[in-house]
C-alpha cells in the first residue's frame, strides 16, 4: 500500500432530468431526454486526510441498452436499479489503492450485479456490459476527482508511478510491462482544441426544413450553427439502412456547409460519420463511400475518420471486417469497445481506430488510450451529449491524451439548460465562438469540474 493510496468511506447518488430542446434520432430512435447520474464519493488516506469527490454523467440508456422489446421507462428504470446496487458494492469495498486499482477490483462485481437485476426485475433481455460501464463511470468519475483533490493536483498529474503500484501490464498483459499510464497521458491539456458539433438526422440542415421554429435564441439550421460558433468540426448521423438516403444526406450536408464556410472565407473543415453500428456490411460502407466520392469529391476529402458502422457484437459479426473501408479513412471502434480484448478483435478485423468516452469509465478509457496509442491507432473522444460536469471530463480526457484531434459536445444544441450552471465558471467550454473549446482551462484539481 502507497501512502496516497485511497480508500472508499461513503457513496452518495443523485438524478437530474432534463427534456432536450429538440430530439436527436440514433440507431432508429428519436430521444428527447436525458437522466443524469450524479455521484459523491467521500474518500480518505491512510494518514487520514479526506476528500469529496464528485462524478456526473447521462444514464444514456438508449445508446448503452437498445431493445426492440423494452420501453425506454423500462431499460431507465433497470439502470437506475443498477446504479443503486453499484452504489452499495462500491461503499461496502474498503481496500485502499489508486483509483484505477479500486475500478479494476469493483468492475467484475459491477458487472455480477447486472445479471443480478436482471433476473430481480424479470425485464427478459440481459443488462449489457456496455450499459454497466456506463452506470458504472460517474463513481469512477468521482474516486478520480476526490484523489486528485485529497492530494491537491490536477487527476492526470497522478498517473505516473509516485501514485500507481502498478505498471500497466497488470492491467493489459505482457506486452505492457514496464509501461507507465503517465507515459501516454499529458500532464498539462492543449490550450484549445476543434470542436465536433452533431448534426442529427432529425436536424434541419436550411431554412425550408425547418417546420416550426423553436424561438429559443439559438441557431437552429446548419448555416446559423456555423456561423454562430464559428465551426470548423461537423459529425453526420447517418441511417445505416437506406443507401440513397445517406448519400444525399453528405451531399446536402457539404452543400450547404460549404456556402456557408465561403461566407466565412474558410477553406478546411472537417467531416466525421457516424452510422450507428446500422449498416448491414462493409459492402454498403464502400458503395456510400464511393458515391460521395463521385458526387461531391471536395466533400468526400473533408472525411476524417468513420464511427463503428456494422454491429457491436464483434465475435458474432467476425465477418463485418473493415480492412478495405480502412484503407480509405480511418474506422474507429465504439459501441463494441468494452476491454483489451475487443481492441484487439477490432484492430484484427480492420478497425484502425479507437473512440474513447468518459461514460465508460476514466480508468477504462485511460487504459484503452494507453494501449490504442501503442497500437498505432486512431484515437478520438465522443461524448453522451454530456452536459456540465460530463462535458468537463469528457473534454478533460480528450484534451490529455495524444493524438485526439478534437472534442464532441452536443448538450450546447439539445440539452443546453444542463449546461447553464457550469457557463459562467468554464466561459471558454460552454460558450463556442471561433470552432474550439479552451480546454486549457481544465487544470483545477482532481476532474477539474467543481
């Protein structure tokens, strides 16, 4: 045991809810709300001193438990019956130890726990891993802040072997040994990074697709988006079912894009696609590709990188590889991203790219950094329309790993008013005027949030 080891002395838990300003669609749903875990972890050292820490995040429920069969009340009301079993494993847990180290020992209870309710409520349909990480990252959230604030630091200056017991290979095998966390994480974030804003397949893209407006003082079509906030960063949600549908969807977006970028006098910027895991194949990735290629070659040069585009399930979809989509962009793993091992399966089946997201878990997400980063892959970070807090760490992230070019933030545009009590504390997060975040701001102690 390290002396600024920590140990768990109490676990708290809260909800927020929100109704989104107007709905966003993925993988075939429209959602309009949002459920936001906040957590409070009370933690002390072995000489004593004691901290709070505080972790925040969307329930996400939709994107993390997608069902045919259950209600969104349902699959909400299973995580948050989750989310109180976690809250109670996590408290009886009285090892000391890095955060990192009391997350790797609680996950496997974590996860029994999912299975446990399951069967409890007799919702017929398992509890995925993936919504257990997710239930799971704002009390991981929270022992990482109240580390880093018992020890009066930054969290991502804890990271290097004066804090953690353990080298990496303990976490991620063999090929790790030797290899320190602080070797692939920065102390100090970029001063400003680029960001993602969404443009959802329910968003209007011009003012003939708006039917009624919303009147709220925001922008409201993609030109006033771009223009408002400067944007130079833009992710398309695709259908993933419909062919013609999708590539007319780039069109339109490119085209109406680049007007409003002449305006502007800016030349680059920036596309990311996100399918949600809805094509059939990489057959129907190459045809989209190559038909926005023919139809607007500029726009098909802006492509960045192509999120998670056939089914989550790895090891029941080995034929879904993507080593030609690959060769043309860069296809990332998202939804199937749970541990090493689906790294690994990923980058065997053509994937050249990893997403990271805070709402699985900082301990998580730092460690697939690591081990995405020694891979030579792509990194980028996605948020859970993350408002407040979420956003923060999220961005935190983003802003400490190398490689990640650019940060998502989609709360500003549906679920603004979540944002509204952290606007006047973090200006330069909340308020987007030149197409980037200033995440140098994000250097107080522990998550750097409150």
């Amino acid at each position: 045991m390290k002396p600024t080891d920590i140990r768990i002395d109490d676990v708290q838990f809260s909800y927020e809810d929100f109704q989104y300003r107007t709905p966003i669609k993925f993988g075939g749903v429209a959602l309009d709300q949002a459920t936001i875990a906040n957590v409070t972890i009370d933690i002390s050292t072995p000489a004593g001193k004691k901290a709070r820490g505080f972790g925040s995040m969307p329930l996400g429920n939709v994107w993390s438990f997608p069902s045919k069969t259950l209600t969104y009340a349902q699959t909400l009301a299973a995580m948050k019956a989750l989310t109180e079993r976690i809250a109670g494993i996590t408290v009886q847990h009285k090892d000391h130890g890095h955060p990192i180290d009391l997350t790797h020992a609680l996950e496997p209870a974590y996860l029994n726990a999912a299975t446990e309710v399951t069967a409890a409520l007799g919702v017929g349909e398992p509890i995925p891993p993936l919504c257990t990480l997710v239930a799971a990252s704002p009390f991981d959230a929270a022992l990482h802040d109240g580390f880093g604030k018992v020890h009066g630091l930054n969290c991502y200056h804890t990271y290097g072997p004066e804090f953690m017991s353990h080298d990496l290979g303990h976490y991620l095998g063999d090929d790790f040994r030797g290899d320190t966390l602080a070797k692939y994480v920065r102390t100090d974030p970029q001063p400003r990074m680029p960001l993602y804003h969404l443009i959802g397949a329910l968003d209007p893209l011009e003012d003939k697709d708006v039917a009624k407006r919303i009147g709220d003082g925001l922008p409201e079509t993609l030109p006033e988006w771009i223009h408002a906030d400067g944007l130079t960063h833009l992710k398309i949600k695709l259908n993933g079912e419909n062919l013609a549908w999708d590539v007319e969807r780039v069109v339109n977006v490119d085209r109406v894009a680049e007007a409003a970028q002449r305006q502007r006098g800016v030349t680059q910027w920036r596309y990311s696609l996100d399918f949600n895991e809805k094509c059939p194949n990489v057959a129907y990735l190459l045809d989209f590709l190559a038909q926005v290629r023919q139809r607007r070659p500029d726009g098909f040069s802006r492509i960045q990188y192509i999120e998670q585009p056939t089914a989550r399930d790895l090891k029941a979809n080995r034929h879904n590889v993507m080593h030609e989509a690959s060769k043309i962009r860069p296809v990332v793993i998202d939804e199937s991203l749970l541990d090493l091992e689906s790294l690994l399966i990923a980058r065997d089946m053509g994937y050249t790219g990893a997403a990271l997201k805070a709402c699985k878990g900082q301990s998580q997400s730092l460690l697939m950094a690591a081990a995405a980063q020694k891979l030579g892959m792509f990194l980028c970070v996605q948020d859970l329309t993350c408002p407040g807090a979420s956003l923060i760490q999220s961005a935190g992230l983003a802003a400490h790993v190398p490689g990640v070019a650019a940060i998502e933030s989609n709360a500003r545009q549906y679920c603004p008013a979540a944002n509204q009590p952290w606007a006047a504390r973090f200006p330069g997060m909340f308020h987007i005027t030149d197409g980037t975040m200033e995440t140098g701001l994000l250097t107080g102690l522990g998550l750097g949030a409150i």
